[in-house]
C-alpha cells in the first residue's frame, strides 16, 4: 500500500482481543512541562534580563479513546468485556497496532479505564465509548509504524 492511511488498517487492543466493531479511536500524546525562571547573568541587560523562562518536560502521558457499536455476539472486546474489565478497577494491557500486525505494536503498555459511557437511542444502534490513561510507562516503536506501505517499484 502507498498514499494516505487508512483509518481502518489502524486497531486498538484492549486485553487480548480487539475492539469489537469500532468506529473510531484516538491516541492524544501529552507532555507536562515546568518553567525554569533564573536570574539572568550580571552581563545581560535589564530591558532583557528575566524575560525568557526555560522548560522541561515533568512528565509524558498517553490517552486513548474508542467508540464502537453494541453487538449482541461480539467476538472480540467489545462493550461487554470492556465494562467487565472497568468493573475490576484495574490497568489492563492496551496496544495499537497496524491490521495484520497485532504482535507487533506501535504503542503498548497498561492503562486503566478513566470513563466507559453507552448510549441506547430509541429505534437506533447502541454505542460505547471508552476513554484509557497510561498507567506507567507506554513503549512506543515507531519502526512498527507503516508495516502496511510498500514502496513504488523503481521498474
């Protein structure tokens, strides 16, 4: 494959089975930062001195979101193993990965349920969402990033 990614090539595993029937999910990378504010050298002067602060990152963390539809005979994670595993108050393995490629994970690690919420409309499908916190440290391997491409042939 070459061109744009296709959303649906990229997977969430959330324990050992997928996201059954997932419509969307969404990985947010964040950085905490702090500010470093020192007294500038002697030598710098006054109309600049102190008015640059440093930064340095404090901490990064990992937020996953998924949204999926109910399915009576789900065969993967879907909303039933999810609330089974909300209610246990635990982390829980979570990797993404590329399809054909769930052994080999971009970003993995344990995270624990922060919110599950279902919505049940009157004469329509029933849908979850689920949103995940890392819980420790996230390995991630951008070499696992792009399994799918091939490159152009140089014929």
């Amino acid at each position: 494959m070459n061109g744009y990614v296709n959303g649906s090539d990229l997977l969430m595993k959330l324990a050992n089975g997928a996201i059954g029937h997932c419509t969307t999910h969404s990985a947010t990378y964040n950085t905490e930062t702090a500010e470093t504010a020192v007294k500038p050298l002697a030598s710098v002067a006054a109309s600049v001195a102190g008015l640059f602060k440093s930064k340095r990152v404090k901490s990064l963390s990992v937020q996953v979101k998924a949204s999926g539809l109910k399915f009576y005979s789900e065969t993967e994670s879907g909303f039933k193993v999810i609330l089974a595993k909300w209610a246990l108050g635990q982390s829980v393995p979570l990797s993404l990965f590329e399809r054909e490629n769930d052994t080999d994970p971009y970003i993995s690690g344990n995270f624990i349920i922060t919110s599950l919420e279902e919505t049940n409309p009157a004469g329509e499908d029933g849908t979850y969402d689920v949103t995940l916190d890392n819980d420790g440290a996230v390995a991630v391997d951008t070499t696992k990033i792009d399994l799918l491409y091939t490159a152009p042939s140089s014929n």
